[in-house]
C-alpha cells in the first residue's frame, strides 16, 4: 500500500484546487470500499466557554446535499457524536449507528445526539471509519469515509483497512491544508494590524508593556494602546484572554529574538 500511498501524494500535489484534491482523494477512499467522504478543518476546535465550535471547512462526496446545512447552519457538528469522539482523541476509529452494535460512539448516543443519529439514519449513513488530525497550533480536522447500509458486520472490514484509510486520510489532509486561505484559517474573522500582533505576541511570551516598549523602540502608553486595542478586537475580558484568543484564532506573528 506504501507505493499506492507515494503515487496518490504525487498525483494531489500536481492538482492546483482544493476540490481538485478531494476528488482525487474520494476516488482513493473508493478503492477502500467506502462510499462517501466528509471532510472537515476547524482553526478553534472550542471557544472559550469550551462549546464546539462550527468547522469553516466542510466538503463532502457523495453525501446527501442537505448535509452542510444541517451540521453547519443548524449546528448539528456540535453535537454530532463522531466529532465528540473525534475530539478527544488522535487516533483513528469506527463507527456504526446500528442501535445492536456497541463501538466507541455509543456512549455518545443520547437524547442531546439524536438529531444527528436521526439524520445519519434516514440518510442511510450508518457505519464508517473517521481520522481525527490534531494540529501542532491547535486547529483540528477529520477525514471520514463512509459507508452505507446496515453493516453490523462492519467492525471486521474496518479493521482490514483502518491502517491504509489512516496513512491516506494523512497525506491527503496535508495536500489539502496546503491550499486554505485566510478565510479558512482563521475563523474568527477578527482582524488585528501588524503592530497589534507584534505586541500581543510578546505579551504571550509573558513581557510586560514596558520590556515591550523597549523591544519595538515604542513608548510604554503606546504599547498599552495596541495591546487595549487587539483586546478590544478580540472580544476578550484581559490581556491573558486576548493571547489565549489570538493564538487559537493563529493571529501572533512571527517577531526576532529578544534581549530583556
């Protein structure tokens, strides 16, 4: 499968668009028996308060064309038992909404989830095999190949291809992650200057206003100004709030070393 993988990279990074890319990687997941491909990328898994947030990204192949309104205008991805699975955990997995058989989800399946177990269910997406990708700077996505049907024989065919679906949902999520743009990648849409987030890039590394001062050749109320300013932007109570909301939102810069 090794030598399948190497030719499916080398084919994603000749195509130029992102669904170009998906296309090229639905096709692979096909020869893997699975029928559908959901795709997701959230730059902010959870906001402050700790509710999902709603992915900025969703494609989906071969899946009912109601899906992206369902999980992200009336926010079923908040509630959607894969992605709470998904979220706690780096490793691969299957599901299967067959009510007579237990796999990791069914501890999920509550009357808060039965929305989204409805919908899978009427749509006849019943079993597949999802690959949680956690981010180094924390943003989060999942590549979910699905099969249709009752399959309650399912466990046994995933086991055979969870390990190639895994190494193919990897390469393809790194030739897609290649091509997002701003809109993509940074959800809150908040948009902070240069010297906004030159500023509160030093205040995460735990500098005061007036180190900070120092550094940019800056006065001390200057400082304070921009800091006050990307706080406000942010939406954030304090300046600890406004770093931890910048950084889940990918909004520091990169700023040269420093001499205290």
């Amino acid at each position: 499968m090794s030598e399948e993988i190497n030719a499916i990279a080398d084919r994603l990074a000749g195509l130029e668009t992102l669904d170009d890319r998906i296309d090229e990687a639905f096709e692979a997941m096909r020869m893997l028996g699975f029928e559908a491909l959901i795709y997701d990328y959230t730059p902010t898994p959870c906001d402050i308060g700790g509710q999902v947030e709603i992915p900025t990204l969703l494609k989906l192949r071969n899946v009912a064309g109601d899906m992206y309104d369902y999980w992200c205008n009336r926010e079923y991805f908040r509630i959607d038992p894969v992605q709470r699975l998904a979220m706690q955990t780096s490793v691969p997995f299957f599901w299967n909404y067959d009510p007579d058989v237990e796999t990791k989800i069914s501890r999920f399946l509550t009357d808060d989830t039965k929305p989204v177990c409805d919908f899978l269910r009427e749509h006849d997406m019943l079993a597949g095999i999802t690959v949680p990708v956690h981010m180094p700077r924390g943003d989060y996505a999942t590549v979910t190949g699905v099969r249709y049907g009752a399959r309650r024989d399912f466990s046994r065919d995933a086991m055979r291809v969870i390990a190639d679906f895994s190494l193919l949902a990897h390469v393809f999520h790194e030739a897609a992650y290649e091509l997002f743009d701003d809109k993509v990648l940074n959800a809150s849409g908040v948009r902070l200057t240069e010297r906004e987030r030159e500023c509160l890039t030093y205040s995460s590394y735990g500098l005061s206003a007036k180190e900070i001062s120092r550094i940019i050749d800056r006065s001390v109320p200057t400082v304070v100004m921009h800091l006050n300013s990307a706080t406000r932007k942010l939406g954030a109570k304090n300046r600890t709030q406004a770093v931890v909301r910048a950084t889940q939102c990918r909004l520091l810069s990169s700023v040269p070393a420093y001499k205290l």
